[in-house]
C-alpha cells in the first residue's frame, strides 16, 4: 500500500471516533432532556393533584359544619335533645377552644346604669388543618384563612317578635360535655351536641330609666362581628377594636336575651 493510501486511511479513523462520541453525547443530552421534562411535569402534576386533594377535604369540613350548623338550629327551634355530626379528620385537628364572651347590660353615656347584667362565655367548635380554620361560634359558621375570617352563615343573633316593640337576642352558647375536647389524626369523628340548659333575661330593668341597652362581644374573630353587627339594623354605633366589638340595640319597649347552652363531645 502506497504511503499516500496509509496516511488517508490514518486520518480517517480519528474522525469515525469523533463521530461517535458526537452520537452518545446527542443520546445523553436527550435523554437527559426528556428525564428532566418527565420529573418537571410529575412534580408539578403531583403538586396540583395534592392541593385539590387539600381543597376537597376542606370543603368536606365547610359541608359537615353546614350540617352541624343546621343540627343546632333545630335544636335551637324544635326543642331536640340532640344531634349528631360526622366529620372526617384527614390529619386536621377539631378541638373546643378560641373563647367568645357576649355581655349586654343597660347604660346611659357609657356607664353601667343598672346590676342587670347577662354573661355568657361559649367555646368555638372548630378544625383546624394548616392556616385554615372552620369553626362553629355564638350561632355563627366561619372560615379563617390566615388572618382573615368570613362568616359562612349569619347568627341570626337579634330578630324582632310581634312587632317593632318586642327585640330577641338569641346566644349560642357551646361548651364541653363529657367527652374529649380534641380530636386529632385521621377517620372520622361524631360532633354530638345535646342542649344543656335555656336561660332568659329581660331589659331594660324595671324603674331603671329606658336607656341603652348595648352589647359587646370580646372574641378574636371582632372584624366579622362587626361586619356582621353593622349590617344588622337591630344594632346601632358600632364600634370594633382589636379583640372586641360593642353596639346599641335599637328597641322600643322590651329586650329579651335567651342563652341556649349546648353541650358538644367528640366521638370515635
């Protein structure tokens, strides 16, 4: 073989070689590609599957506190003894906490005019999963994302009966009954809520002048009160602070306060 002929074939191997490395580089680059798009869109697919999961078990919640809503104003009108209420769990937490205190008393520009005086404390029933939490509290179904809370349904704390002359406060009061006042985990737990006592009281005072007659609620949901309150024409001069809102009742002759007291246990 001629030197001429050698050195072509000498020159010729180098540049097969190149070629096929160029080759499994292209393969490693592409399937690397392809690696990363797959993993890019499980992830993100798995992400968006995971939060309408969490979406989903919330509404769920929103659904059984309908419901639970719904058991207690019955108990609240038909004189039920008890209700009953499932909710599932899914990792969140249900527990009797986050205090309300609601006191009406008789007042003239300001001050305490009379020893008529009605209290009552009640303990919101509410689940809690992340920064969201569903609660029943004082006759009202909420929702709290973060630092901001929505009723989800009116009180129906004030109303007028036989006329303008006759004013109905209604307060729910929840407390603890004989069961736990947590549950946490998983499955699902039965809200039993059974009334425990009705009190009435009566304003103004007998030969206590016809002043006002206010209301203030000291709760951590105060915006929604107040909201609330003053969307409400039964109420006037609203005032809402940090943790407390109060308010007039508007009335013509008497104001009745009824204070049902409902027992709440968490069953497995």
């Amino acid at each position: 073989m001629s030197p001429d002929r050698r050195g072509r074939a000498g020159r010729r191997a180098p540049f097969l070689d190149e070629r096929g490395v160029s080759d499994v580089v292209g393969y490693v680059l592409v399937f690397a590609l392809v690696t990363a798009t797959i993993t890019s869109v499980f992830a993100i697919g798995m992400g968006g599957i995971e939060d309408r999961r969490d979406a989903e078990r919330v509404e769920n919640v929103e659904r059984a506190f309908e419901v639970f809503d719904d058991n207690v104003r019955d108990l609240e009108r038909y004189g039920d003894p008890s209700r009953a209420t499932e909710v599932r769990l899914s990792g969140g937490e249900l527990s009797l906490s986050s205090k309300t205190n609601v006191t009406v008393e008789q007042v003239h520009n300001g001050t305490r005019v009379s020893e008529n005086v009605t209290r009552a404390n009640s303990s919101a029933v509410t689940y809690t999963r992340g920064e969201t939490t569903i609660g029943y509290d004082m006759g009202a179904r909420f929702r709290t994302d973060g630092n901001t809370t929505l009723f989800r349904s009116e009180p129906r704390f004030v109303s007028a009966e036989n006329g303008s002359n006759r004013t109905v406060i209604t307060v729910v009061r929840t407390r603890s009954g004989d069961g736990p006042e947590t549950a946490t985990g998983e499955g699902t737990v039965q809200i039993s809520a059974s009334v425990g006592e009705v009190r009435r009281f009566e304003f103004p005072e007998e030969n206590v002048g016809p002043y006002d007659i206010r209301v203030r609620i000291d709760s951590s949901r105060a915006n929604a009160w107040g909201r609330y309150l003053n969307g409400t024409d039964r109420f006037a001069n609203v005032s809402t602070g940090t943790d407390e809102v109060v308010a007039t009742v508007k009335h013509d002759e008497t104001v009745y306060v009824r204070v049902i007291v409902v027992d709440v246990s968490y069953r497995r």
